[in-house]
C-alpha cells in the first residue's frame, strides 16, 4: 500500500486571473507506515500537495495514485486532520469523534465504544461528554485526531495541525502523534514549516522549494523511532546530530529561497 505522485505539477487561476504553479514535477511516495514530513516555508505549496493526494486538488499534469489507483477524489481510506479543528460546536467530544461513524451507518453502541477507545488513545477518556468550547485549543486537536482515526483510514494527512499552538503544547501534542503512530502504524503525511517538529515526527523529511514547490532533498532519519522506543524527548532534541541537522537544513531552505529553481540534490540518509 503506497501513497505515490509522480512527476506531479498544480498550476491553478488565481483571483485577479493570473496563472499560478503552486507544485512542479514533484515525486514523492509515502511508504506504508512511515511519517513522511514535508518541509518548507509558507506558500512553497505544500498545502497543494497534501489537497492533490486527499483528492481535493487535481494535478495538472503527473499521475497521483494510491494502492495503484488513480486519486479521483476524497475517500474513507484517506483521513485528514487540519490546521484548524472543524469539530461541531454542538456535538460534545464523544459524538465529535463518532460522527463519521454514524454517517457510515454503524449503531449507537458501537460508536460510543469506538469513540471511547479512540479519546483513550489520546488521553482524552475523561472529556467524553464536554463540549467542544470546554477544551483547549490542543485538546481540541487530540479531538480531530481522534476523530480522523474513527472510521479507520490507511492514510492521515495533517496539514499543520499544531501551528497555533503554543510551544509547550505544540511538543507535547508531537510526542502523543509518535505514540499514536507507534501504537496504530499508521501511514502519515505531515505537512510543517517547523524545523525542529520536522525532525523529531519524520522517518523522512521532504525538503520543498519557494513556489513552484519542488524538492530539494530528502532525508531519512531514526529520531522519531528513537522517540517511540522510549527515548527521553528531551534528550532526542538535545542530541548534538538533531541540532546541527536542524542548522543545515534551516541554511539549505534559506539558500533555497534565493535560488529557486536550484536543481533536486540526491537523497542523504541522516
């Protein structure tokens, strides 16, 4: 089961009717159980290429497919959780997390004990009953995480789902990602312009140009399983190979932006 675009370009009209190419000749496949991590900075088109392989944007030229099928659109085994929560103000938590279950067709019972497996993964089984403006804002996130899992994807797509956090919630909502993904294995696509949270979630961090989006360079890393292993966090993001990893790859995306259409450079494993 594998995740794959190939040689993949977006270009779309903008409002006052220019041509815009959010992605050029991208190729990238997502690995059953890995978390994949696209990096870069803000407008480089990461969001577009996360919309492409959710189904929600089409390429305009290259191929997306999924388990060998063309991307035609959105579907179950595809689940997106998104920079902003879109809970239901008036559903509590546990109906939250069980809506699309009930859309789905499953009975009540079997939702409610789904959903309260699911708030337990992440460690919100006391809040079943609360309602969404009760939570805070990392809490509402576990939500829409929980709520992304219900119906049992093969894939999530998390488009910046810790930006507005604050820092200290933000790196403990990572930590509970890894324990998610370790516990469920999970294939995951992880979109960020965070350096550091790109390098404690990925087994593999895709570096992404300025706009038309392209790929720089990959690297494929082990502190995300050192993490899930039951390495202290602390001690993972202190590791002196995190820290002048994160200095490299912050001077390549500044280089980048001033070369943009600098050629891909060859995989490098870290």
């Amino acid at each position: 089961m594998t995740l794959a675009i190939e040689h993949g370009s977006v270009t779309y009209r903008s409002q006052d009717q220019s041509m815009v190419q959010a992605l050029a000749d991208i190729t990238l496949e997502i690995p059953e159980r890995g978390l994949v991590v696209a990096l870069g900075a803000s407008g480089c088109g990461k969001t577009s290429l996360l919309n492409v392989m959710a189904g929600f944007q089409p390429l305009t030229s290259g191929s997306a497919t999924f388990d060998g099928r063309p991307i035609a659109g959105p579907g179950r085994d595809r689940g997106v959780v998104f920079q902003k929560d879109t809970l239901y103000p008036w559903l509590n938590v546990r109906d939250n997390v069980a809506f699309g279950l009930r859309l789905q067709g499953w009975n009540s019972a079997a939702r409610h004990t789904r959903a309260a497996e699911l708030l337990d993964l992440v460690e919100l089984g006391d809040f079943a009953a609360a309602a969404p403006h009760q939570l805070s804002g990392g809490m509402r996130q576990r939500v829409g995480l929980a709520r992304a899992l219900a119906t049992d994807p093969k894939v999530l797509l998390m488009d910046e789902p810790f930006g507005a956090l604050d820092s200290l919630t933000r790196e403990t909502m990572q930590e509970l990602l890894v324990e998610v993904w370790a516990r469920t294995r999970k294939t995951i696509f992880f979109i960020t312009h965070a350096i550091e949270e790109a390098l404690f979630l990925g087994t593999e961090i895709v570096v992404m140009s300025p706009r038309p989006g392209r790929i720089v360079r990959r690297y494929r890393l082990d502190f995300v399983h050192r993490f899930a292993q039951g390495e202290d966090a602390a001690a993972v993001r202190s590791d002196p190979a995190f820290i002048a990893l994160r200095e490299e790859i912050r001077t390549l995306i500044h280089d980048t932006g001033r070369r943009r259409h600098e050629r891909p450079q060859l995989d490098r494993a870290a």
